[in-house]
C-alpha cells in the first residue's frame, strides 16, 4: 500500500523571488533577451525550502 501524505508537495521560493521572477523570466526570453535581472535574483543569496 503507498504511503497517505498529509500535504501536497511543493517549493517555497523566497519573496524576492516571488516578486521578481516573472519580470526576470519574460526579459530572458524577450526578442532581445536580457538575463541581467534574472541573475540577479539568482546570486542575492536567497534560500529555496522544499
């Protein structure tokens, strides 16, 4: 029988990250990416918990 969990899986992404990662992702994707915003969410030193 698989084990019953409690909760459903997820991440917790910090609140910088939160605000911020949209924003980053479209302008890396854009016709002229600029990846400068999403690494800077990447080395602000945040912390992901699972």
């Amino acid at each position: 029988m698989a084990p019953v969990f409690a909760a459903r899986p997820g991440l917790a992404l910090p609140q910088e990250w939160e605000e911020g990662l949209d924003d980053a992702l479209d302008a890396a994707v854009a016709d002229t990416p600029d990846t400068a915003p999403l690494r800077a969410l990447l080395v602000s030193g945040a912390t992901v918990s699972a």
